[in-house]
C-alpha cells in the first residue's frame, strides 16, 4: 500500500512539472532574447536609444529617464543604454530603482566591459503590448 501510495505522489509530481514546462521554456527564451539584445547594444559604443544622467539632479534625471524608457519603448526599441556615471551612485540607483519596477523593462544589468562597469546600465525592453 505504501508503494502504491509513493508511485501516485510520484506521478502528481511529474504531471505537474509538466504543465509548467512550457511555461518554464518561454521565461528561459524571453531571458535570451533579453540578454542578446542587451550585449548587442553593449559591442556598440555608439548604440542608440542612449540616455547620459551626467549632472542632472535626481528629481531630473527621473523625469528624463521616465520619458526615456517611454519613447524607446513606443520606437520599439529592443534596449537602451543609460550613461549614469559613478559618482556617488545616486544616480545609479535610481536607474537600478526604476528599471527593477518598470512595466516596460523584461531585464537589466550593469556593463560587462571595463570603460562602463559601474557607470553604464543596459535594460532590455518588453515587446508586449
């Protein structure tokens, strides 16, 4: 009885890890297409859409951003690229603030290479609607 038992969990088990397969297998596809668009527009030192932050205030730079990430995203932009600096990371967290809970943005991440590492952020735009 207790095999019987052990072999029904078993089977719920793998039935329900295949309903959520195709469903795993989309976010892992979306996550690539992301993460190409991102390093596409990182080999680009002239990539456009850009944002530079540079000597705006906070208050600024998040009306500009937000403005930024609107009209990228209606050009359908697949990334931007926003140029916020290291200075006193104020700037960069507020980048980092608003792409983590911004409706249009699938993914980001910080530059990879040496001339931008701590002061250039890359964010991947959705394409739903």
């Amino acid at each position: 009885a207790n095999n019987a038992v052990k072999h029904n969990v078993v089977i719920k088990v793998i039935r329900r890890l295949f309903m959520f397969l195709p469903m795993l297998a989309y976010v892992i596809a979306m996550r690539e297409q992301a993460e190409a668009a991102m390093f596409a527009a990182e080999l680009d030192p002239n990539y456009e859409p850009s944002l530079d932050l540079h000597g705006l205030s906070v208050d600024l730079a998040k009306h500009e951003l937000e403005a930024f990430l609107n009209h990228a995203f209606m050009r359908r932009a697949l990334a931007v690229k926003i140029i916020h600096g290291r200075g006193q990371d104020k700037l960069k967290m507020l980048v980092e603030k608003t792409l983590k809970t911004h409706p249009i943005v699938d993914a980001w991440r910080g530059a990879s290479d040496m001339r931008g590492a701590g002061a250039v952020t890359y964010a991947a735009l959705s394409r739903r609607p």
